[in-house]
C-alpha cells in the first residue's frame, strides 16, 4: 500500500516512465564531497560501458538534454529536480540509507532523479544504476570489464529504495601482512601503505556492495589508520563509518599507537585515559562506531587482571570512563553515540559470568575464527536497546591453524550461520574478517548481499552463487562458473588447502602423514581425481571466457582452483609416494615427480597472478603467508625398486579384514576403482578378458610402463548384479579381481523426509544436505520426545557381525547459552541414546572438529542381524545440524571423509 500511495504522488507521466536512456548524459550532483565521488563513479562506469564519457555538472541548468541528478532529498539541487519533476520527497523523511528514483519530462529535458535520505542512500541509488548498466562491485578489485552497450539504459520507473536489513555492515581488513599491505606499499599508495588511495578504492568497493563500516587494517606492519594523513578524511568523504576491532577499544591501534608503559589499567590508569581521549576528541565530528572495553594490546587477554571474575568487574569501570569521555566530547549523552562491544575470545567467558554492559551498546557475537558463532543471545538479551551484531571470519591467523591464503568457507555455512544471526534478532552490526579482500571477493559479496537484503538467505546458496557468475562473466558461462566454484567449497569443505599438512600452529609444529592415506591411499586417490577433474573444467571454461574477462576469471576461479588442487597434489603425492613403496609398488618415483610438479605451478601461479594487469597486483599474492609449514617446498624422497615381480591387484582398503577383494552391496550399483599393478617396474600389456559379468570397466587396455609407473587405476560400475566377475590380462598373467559382499552403509542426513522438527540445508555438509534442527525448538529432555518428529532412516546389513554407528554433525556450538549441541539416536526402536556434540573453549576435540569441519562421535551398537533396520534421529537442541551417518561393520576401512557412496 505505501508503494501505491507513493506512486500516486506523481503525475501520471512519471508513473508511464519508460527506461532512461543515457547517451549524451550529464550527470548533475549536488556539491558535497560524497555525490562528486558518487556521480564520479557513475560517470566512469557509463563510459568502461559505452566508450562515451558522459559531462559532470553541479547545477541543473548546466544540462542541456539529458540529466542525471544525484543528491540527497535535502539539498537544493535535488529539491529544484523533485519540484520540476513533481516528485514528492516526504517518503524519504526520518529514513536512513534509502533513495527515491524516478524519470520523467521538464523543462524540454529528460531528468532522472536519483534522491538519497543521506549521503549513502544517494550513493545506493547510483550503485543500483552502475548494476543495471552490467558493471560488477568487482570490476576494478578482480579487473571484471564491462561488456559494451551502444545504447545504454536504465528503468526509469518509479522506486523507492528498501531500508537495509542490517544497520552497520562492513569489513575488517585484518592479518594483511601478507598481500594487502605489501602491495599497496610498493605497487599502489603513494604513502607507500595502507593510505587513502588504497582506502579510497576500498570504501568505493564497499559501496557497490552496499555497506558503510570498515574496521581498518591494524597489524604492526601497517601504520595505524588515523597516522596516515588524508584515511580519516577519505572514509568521510566517503560517507564510510569508521571502527575498530574487538582489540582496539576507544578508535586507537594499540599495536603501534601505545608507547606509555604497561597497558595496564591497574598501574597505568591515567595513561589509558588520556591516550583515549586525544583520539576521540579528534574523531568527534566524524561518523564513528566506537569499540568499548579493554584487553591486552593485540588480541590477548587484560593485562594486569588476576581471575575472569576480576576483569569482569574491571571492565564495568572501564566503561563508565569510556562513556563519559564519549559523551563529555560529542556533547551529548553516551546513550545517542554508536557503540559496540564485541565478546571475543575470552571477554565471552565474562559476559557469560555475568558482566554487565550498558543498554544502549551493540553487543557483537563473535565466531570461533572457523565459520561457527560461538554463542548468540537469549530472548532476553535480544531485547537490549543497543540491539546485537555478529563479528565473523572468513580468514584467520591463529591456532589451530591460519587459512589467510584462499577463501574456502563454503557458502552454505556462511548461510547456515547468517539465519542463526538473524533467527536470534543479532541484526544491528555485521562485520566479516575479510583478510587481504582478494581472494575471498565472492564470500564477501556473499555475506554483504545477505546483510543489505536477509531475502538473500531464504534461497538455496547455489542460486545466488550462479546469479553472481553471471553478473561476473555472463548468463552463458553462470552455471558451469557456479558448478565449478561448487565443486571447490565442497573439496575444501572436508580440509581447507591451508590445513592440509595436518600440523598446526601456536606452538608451530611440523607437518605429518595426511589421514587421507591411512586406509592404504585410495580416498587420497579419489580426492586427486576429484581435484584433476575440477581443474579440466575450469581450464576449459578459462578457455571459452571473453578475453577482456580472463584476467578476472584467473583471479576469482582458476587461481583459487588450480592453487587448491596443486597444494593438494604435492601433499597428497609425497605421502602416497611413502606409502605405495612400503606397499612394494612402483610407482613412488613417479608420484615424487609429479608432487615437484605441482609445487612448480603453485609458483608459476603466483607468479603470473601478481603480474597480471601489466602489474597492477604485483605482491597482493603470496603462497606462503606467515611461513607455515605447509607451504614450504619439501624434499623430494626417491625410492628404491622392489624385487617383487608379477601382476596384481591393489584394493581400495588393503588394510581393512576385506583388503584382498572389492566390496559391494548387492542390489546397489556403485562406482569404484581397484590399481592394476606390474611390481618391480615391469612394462606389461594389459586388457579386459572375456566373461565380465555385472561390472563394467572404465577402460579395455593398455601399457603398464614407466609413464604410468607402471600401474593403472580402472574405475569399475557395478549394475548391481549378482555374482560380478571381471578377469584381466596382464602380459601372460592372468589376474582376476575378488569381489565380497558388504561393506559401509552412508546415510546422508538429507535422504531422510523433513520433518516439523528438522529442515534441509543444502549444499552444507560433506554429505552436501545436511539437515538442521528448528532454530526456534526448545532445548528438550530425553523425557519430552513425545512429541519429537525424528528424521527416519532404513538401512540394510548383509552380515551379522560387530556395527558401529559413526555419527558426522556440523561442529556447531550451542545457539545460545541456554542451549547445548545434542541430538538423540534409536536403532529399531530401542530406546534413545543422546549424543552431546558440544565443545568447551579451544579443546583438542574442538580443534580437530573444526579443521576437518566434522564432530564425528561414534555409537558401538553391537551385533545386528542381517537385514533392513530403521534408525531415528531426533533433535534435543535447536540448530544441531546432521551431516550423515556411517554404519561401519568391523574391521571396515577408517576413512578420514565420507566413504563412497552408493
């Protein structure tokens, strides 16, 4: 209704607007700072988009024909627009951060007004213009050029802009001593750091993703925001809200700003004191969200305090001196001054022992560095007048393990965890630890789209993924662009590439065998495979791209792609390598090859990312941020030759009580693989005998030589037939395959039929559904499943031995501090046995749950008679999130992952 209402405000010329062409455009911008920058943009945008520059102009009599006009309802320019036009402006009053656009005929010329309720729901309006003309948030920060239009035009309809979802929502440029920071200091910024060239390029990307907070980049090998001359007056000029981090209170860098003795609140009171107020007096005429409280310099603890209990309370001291100096210096009371207080870390263990913070002060719920909120408000702390945020990272520095390197967060988490945010009524203050920004521009992107409009969260993730492929490099290339970006979150989703030298830091220690190996080497195969397949298809499609895109594509898909499956290769081929000689194979020196290989082209990689754009990114890129041991280049082993001789066949688990056959389930076809081996080094010629029955290989024949290392992967579909039978020749050796029946059941969450208690989410998981408990259930008993709608699950075993349930969850933490992470199992109808997924602080059991992204726990149910069982999941705590469940006979392979499916 207030949409019809506003319509009918205009005369019925407007309402009949027809789109708004913009050849032989001036673009007419009120007098401040922001709308020059705004109309700026516009202009550079129509002219990457049409080859024609359009005039700028500060008075709309200055415009011959065609006009633009950008401004904020309250100047005059835009005023004398909306009167020419009448156009009625009262929709925008008492609004913040919308905009009013509308076309129409006066005076003999075409005007499109474009009217902001401020400074930043103008620059909207302009973003939304840039949008529909094709031009990417990302087209000068991963170089996405605009297809060309000869005759550019926009809807010239009647809108009125949506009022964001989120308040404040932003960036945290954090951990930049690795890219950002050494790219602007000697490719980029005059200041030779993080200056207000590299910002202004910075806040210009956060308008076109339509956010308005930046936390700045606050490492010691960056000179504090506030030190370099023009940041501060940049991020004005950009309408940009400055704050800070949960590290930072009162807008200082402590990192390098504090040279006063102790940071001790204890024995250095005075100086704190003062030391704050010089910045926030300097800062009082500028828009600010103001972090609140008090820990060591950089990211650790307060200094000084003997027990939680004792900084709890210090902390209510500290902040009624930080108040009161905010308000003595806005002149106004604290209750009207943006301020936030982000419980990091340990600060959650003194919110949790009941700190008390003022009223009016955002609470900022953080995550646990991993993509998973640690804890989020009751009904009751929702209703504080200062209303709650979240702070969440999609790149971090710390233990157990950095990943600074590539953005791999699956966006189905970032999803799962936003509905959490959202759900729980966290909605005033989003902000995203987005490390160097590149390259974790489409996680970003993700995460800001969801904070300006929560629509975005109802959809499947895979659908604003292809929307945004689209956007980058077009409708015919958007799915096969979304499919192969799929692919990459999913592979990294069961082990980041950082995490992949199973080592860990803070202590640093030494990378080990990967768990990847440890069933015998075939699902380290499999996820090679996986990795060999996913870059054919992004050197595919980077073939077909446009040449003016396929810097971009390099950039946002092939590098993270490439460099992903080159990591992995040389990892997982050096530890294959080790194992296949202890298995007496030959192939080990072959493997070692190809990992130096693949190291090679993670240089080569780097190298031809940081000299793309005739060296527009020179340093941005570098693969071995903080030197971890993962990175480093290994000594590559060589291995003697076995004097073992003959053909034979390598099973998928030779470790396992079925080692010597390939298992299967009869009745169910599947795909797997068995290695065709000539041992000793031996060339042999081999192909597929007569009387193959039920199983289908992948290939007729070949050599077994050197160039294979003398072995062969075949890759066998079973139709589900009875008795499968598969002989090969091998030189003048027969070899036939064994096959047995059995083998681990997966249950994938998702197979199961949603129920009231339980909803679908898809592409989370290593299963890709996992299934979610009610965000809004009640934390329950064992005694209240009465009235509990299970998921339901019905599986068959062959043999009658030894079972266990290995049960695979999302490691989430309880949604708030009410709750726990629980979830109950019955097994053909028993009664029901709770599994507790909960972890306390950094635990061992939480490290090793969030760097595999799996709470596995496992449930010995004993002997099971052969047959069909029925198993019941149901939840006890709202959010516990169900990947899958593995039914694992005795003596079945260990897999690190989820085990192959049917």
């Amino acid at each position: 209704m207030r949409r019809f209402a506003l319509i009918l405000t205009f005369t019925a010329s407007l309402v009949r607007a027809q789109p708004f062409e913009l050849n032989d455009t001036t673009i007419v911008h009120a007098g401040q700072p922001t709308m020059r920058l705004a109309a700026g943009m516009l202009a550079r945008d129509l002219e990457r988009v049409s080859g024609t520059a359009p005039a700028l102009a500060t008075r709309l009599a200055d415009c011959p024909r065609r006009c633009v006009v950008v401004g904020t309802a309250d100047s005059a320019l835009v005023q004398e627009a909306a009167r020419a036009l009448g156009a009625d402006l009262a929709p925008l009053a008492g609004q913040s951060e919308r905009y009013l656009r509308v076309a129409g005929e006066a005076g003999g010329r075409a005007l499109l007004l474009v009217a902001g309720s401020d400074r930043r729901g103008a620059v909207y309006g302009v973003v939304d213009l840039s949008r529909e003309l094709g031009v990417s948030a990302w087209e000068w920060w991963a170089d996405v050029a605009p297809a060309h239009v000869d005759r550019p035009a926009v809807d010239g309809t009647l809108r009125l802009s949506h009022a964001p979802a989120v308040a404040y929502r932003g960036i945290f440029i954090n951990d930049e001593d690795w890219g950002l920071q050494p790219w602007a200091a000697r490719t980029f910024d005059p200041a030779h750091d993080i200056g207000p060239k590299t910002y202004a390029r910075v806040f210009e990307l956060l308008w076109r993703l339509k956010a308005n907070l930046v936390w700045p980049a606050m490492h010691e090998s960056t000179r504090p925001f506030y030190t370099v001359p023009g940041n501060a007056q940049t991020a004005d000029d950009y309408a940009i809200i400055v704050g800070t981090s949960h590290a930072e209170p009162m807008m200082r860098n402590n990192v390098r700003e504090w040279k006063s003795g102790p940071f001790d609140w204890f024995r250095n009171r005075d100086r704190l004191v003062d030391y704050w107020r010089t910045r926030i007096d300097e800062v009082k005429d500028m828009e600010t969200m103001t972090s609140l409280g008090l820990r060591g310099v950089h990211d650790s603890a307060m200094e000084g305090a003997a027990s939680p209990e004792q900084a709890r309370d210090t902390l209510q001291d500290v902040f009624k001196v930080q108040r009161a100096m905010l308000g003595e210096a806005q002149g106004k009371p604290p209750a009207g001054i943006p301020q936030a207080f982000t419980m990091y870390k340990e600060v959650l263990d003194y919110w949790n022992l009941g700190l008390a913070v003022p009223d009016d002060v955002t609470l900022v719920w953080p995550d646990d560095n991993y993509g998973y909120l640690a804890q989020l408000g009751t009904d009751k702390e929702g209703r504080r007048a200062g209303g709650q945020g979240i702070y969440y990272h999609v790149s971090y520095w710390g233990r157990p393990h950095d990943y600074l390197w590539l953005g791999t967060t699956h966006p189905s988490l970032i999803r799962d965890q936003l509905e959490r945010a959202w759900a729980t009524g966290a909605r005033r203050l989003w902000v995203l630890n987005v490390g160097d920004i590149k390259p974790a521009e489409y996680l970003t992107q993700y995460f800001l789209d969801a904070a300006f409009d929560a629509d975005v969260l109802r959809q499947d993730p895979a659908r604003h993924l292809e929307a945004w492929a689209a956007t980058q490099f077009g409708r015919v290339h958007a799915a096969e662009t979304a499919a192969i970006l799929r692919e990459y979150y999913r592979l990294a989703w069961e082990r980041r590439p950082e995490f992949m030298g199973w080592s860990q830091t803070e202590p640093t220690r030494p990378v080990r065998t990967t768990a990847y190996v440890r069933t015998g080497g075939d699902e380290a195969e499999r996820r090679l495979a996986d990795y060999r397949a996913l870059t054919a298809r992004a050197e595919a499609l980077a073939a077909r791209i446009p040449a003016r895109l396929r810097d971009a594509f390099f950039e946002l898909v092939l590098y993270p792609v490439r460099s992903s499956a080159n990591l992995n290769t040389r990892i997982l081929k050096l530890d294959l390598a080790a194992e296949y000689a202890r298995q007496q194979r030959p192939s080990s020196n072959l493997y070692v090859r190809q990992a130096r290989a693949a190291h090679a082209g993670l240089v080569a990689d780097a190298a031809a990312y940081n000299g793309l754009a005739d060296g527009k990114w020179r340093g941005i890129m570098d693969i071995a941020p903080r030197r971890l041991p993962v990175f480093a280049e290994p000594v590559y082993p060589t291995w003697s030759v076995s004097s073992r001789r003959g053909c034979g066949i390598v099973y998928p688990a030779p470790f396992a009580v079925d080692g010597d056959r390939l298992v299967l389930r009869r009745g169910r076809p599947a795909t797997r693989t068995v290695t065709l081996v000539s041992y000793g080094g031996q060339d042999a010629r081999w192909s597929v005998r007569a009387g193959t029955r039920a199983v289908q290989a992948d290939l007729d024949g070949g050599m077994l030589d050197a160039a294979h290392g003398h072995e062969q992967r075949i890759v066998l579909r079973y139709d589900g037939g009875a008795d499968p039978a598969l002989s090969l020749q091998c030189g003048e050796q027969a070899v036939k395959v064994r096959f047995g029946e059995g083998g681990i059941v997966v249950l994938r969450a998702g197979s199961a039929a949603a129920t009231r208690d339980w909803t679908p989410q898809p592409g989370l998981g290593t299963s890709g559904g996992a299934m979610r408990a009610r965000l809004d259930l009640p934390s329950r008993a064992l005694a209240d499943l009465a009235a509990s709608a299970p998921l339901q699950y019905r599986f068959a075993t062959a043999g009658d031995g030894e079972v266990q349930l290995r049960l695979v969850a999302v490691p989430e933490h309880p949604l708030t501090a009410a709750n726990r992470v629980r979830f109950a199992v019955s097994l053909d109808g028993a009664a029901p046995e709770v599994v507790d997924i909960t972890t306390v602080g950094r635990s061992e059991q939480w490290k090793e749950d969030v760097l595999s992204n799996m709470a596995v726990r496992t449930w010995g149910v004993g002997r099971l008679a052969p047959g069909m069982h029925t198993l019941a999941v149901h939840a006890l705590d709202p959010g516990v999130v169900l990947d899958r469940i593995d039914v694992v006979p005795d003596g079945a392979p260990d897999d690190y992952g989820m085990p192959p499916a049917d």
